[in-house]
C-alpha cells in the first residue's frame, strides 16, 4: 500500500500570490497635501503590507484620457490624484518597494496611465469596470506582461469578448469579484469562480467582504491570486477606508491563507509515515489480511 509524508516543505508548495489592495488609500485626509507626503504615506502602506506578508502592494494610476469614462464625482476625484501622482511618484514608490522587497503594482485606470507606468510594474491588473475598455487592454497585450483581471460588474458576454483578446498560451488571471462595497457574504457567488476555470486560464478572488476566512476558502477552491483592500486605518478620509482591512486583520488573513496551502497536499490516497503506529494499535488483527 502508498505510504508517504502528507506535510510537504514550504518550498514545494506554489505560493498564492496576496495583493494588498491600497489603491488611494495614501490619500488620508480631505485637505490636498504635497506629492512628498502622499509618497510618505504610500511607502508606509507598502512597509506594512510587506510585514503582515502580502506579496504585493497595488495602488491606482490615473491620466487624463480615463475622463470622459467617469461620472462627474469621479471625475473630480481623479483629477485630485493626477495632481498626486506624476510620474516620479511612481518611480520613488517602485524604487522603495524594490528596496524592501515587496512588489510594485498599479492599476491603470486607462491607457494614458498604463503609459505612464511601463517599465515599473512586472504584471498588470484590470479593474472591474474597464475589461470592456478595448483600447485600455490592447495596449497591456502589446507588452507582453502577465494580466489580473477583476470580472466584478460584468455579464457573462463581456467576459467572453474580454477573453477573445487573449490567445491560449497568454500569462492571463480571472479573478471572480463582486463589485459591492462591501459585499454581503450571501451575496458573493464564489463558486463563479468553478465557472471562470472553463476560459483555460489561472482564477483567484478579489474580495470586497470584512471576512478574514473567505480568501484561504478561495484557495481550497483553487484560487492562485488573492487580492483584498487594505488601509492603514479605516477611519481615514476617503471613500475606501472603510471597507479595508486594517494591518492586524490583513496579517491574519494572510495567516489563514498560508495555512490553506499547507493543508491542500497533494491529493494522492495514502498512509502518512506518522500514521503508522495507529494502524499497529487499532488494525492489529486486521492487517494481516491485506497485501502491502
């Protein structure tokens, strides 16, 4: 009969990737600030994403040609962080995260944005609202970087045409999500991402509950990117705070999802080497009638 050791080493393990959503979230009080304090604030999110254990830490680039997509509202909002963030911002931000070895990403809300960011992210991710922003996407295809897309906010339809873009062999991400914020838990559907499986491409979760379980949930369910809002303190300015995590709650969330992959294994039927003594004790008189 197989025997073996069910525990496998850390390094054998395919590690999901955590993305600490911050998005704006450098961006703590009503009055606009310089763009040093904003960095100081941003490399202080970065810092403590890195020490609760997340992979990455993502943020929201923003140009001028993203707009004409927005509301009113919005558009204000946007212009105030595109007054934040010139390009250098971006660049000191990437440099510190290399420095502290945490990786840089940032969601282009449009093409103009993207622009502004190559060559300082390894991969891009797609916000929920713009997988049917064609010009937005063919842009990321041509550089040949690996794609997270979020599928909150869409029709089957449009998922199918975001997908069309890609050919098979592409280093492409669906992330299933809902665009509630937050999300009530009956609300969230997860086994939509079983469906999302059907494209041919790896899944994961962008998770808009308060659960600090649901994400390791996800990975039993095979999910291979985790990302979650995270703040350095929900009763900051801004209309994101409030539905983040706070550091303690991101670093036991990260803890759970760790604890997930320990204990996914590798799915083969047999007795754990640590098993063998029980099977001596309770299967005495039984053991001689099976074959090894």
């Amino acid at each position: 009969m197989p025997k073996g050791i069910y525990k496998r080493n850390p390094e054998q393990i395919t590690r999901v990737f955590i993305i600490a959503e911050a998005g704006k979230n450098f961006i703590r009080k009503e009055v606009e600030l310089s763009t040093e304090e904003y960095l100081f604030n941003a490399k202080k999110l970065a810092k403590i994403a890195k020490e609760a254990g997340s992979s990455s830490i993502k943020f929201q680039t923003h140009e001028l040609d993203e707009l004409p997509k927005r509301d009113q509202k919005r558009k204000e909002w946007i212009e105030r962080n595109i007054r934040a963030t010139p390009r250098e911002f971006w660049e000191k931000l990437q440099a510190y995260c290399e420095e502290i070895e945490i990786e840089f990403m940032s969601t282009p809300m449009s093409k103009g944005a993207a622009q502004k960011l190559f060559g300082l992210v390894k991969r891009w991710k797609v916000a929920s609202p713009d997988v049917v922003d064609r010009e937005l996407v063919e842009y990321l295809l041509q550089t040949n970087l690996p794609i997270i897309a979020s599928t909150g906010m869409s029709f089957e339809y449009e998922i199918n045409d975001f997908v069309s873009l890609f050919l098979k062999e592409y280093d492409l991400t669906l992330l299933h999500c809902k665009s509630i914020y937050p999300c009530p838990i009956d609300r969230l559907n997860l086994k939509a991402m079983e469906t999302l499986k059907k494209y041919g491409y790896k899944v994961g979760f962008s998770d808009h509950t308060d659960s600090l379980t649901l994400p390791a949930v996800a990975v039993g369910m095979g999910a291979s990117v985790i990302e979650k809002h995270f703040t350095l303190d929900k009763d900051d300015w801004g209309p994101d705070h409030a539905i983040c995590l706070e550091p303690d709650e991101f670093k036991e969330m990260v803890q759970n999802i760790r604890e997930a992959e320990l204990s996914l294994g590798t799915g083969e039927l047999f007795v754990d080497t640590l098993e063998e003594d029980k099977r001596k004790i309770f299967r005495m008189g039984y053991l001689k009638n099976f074959k090894k």
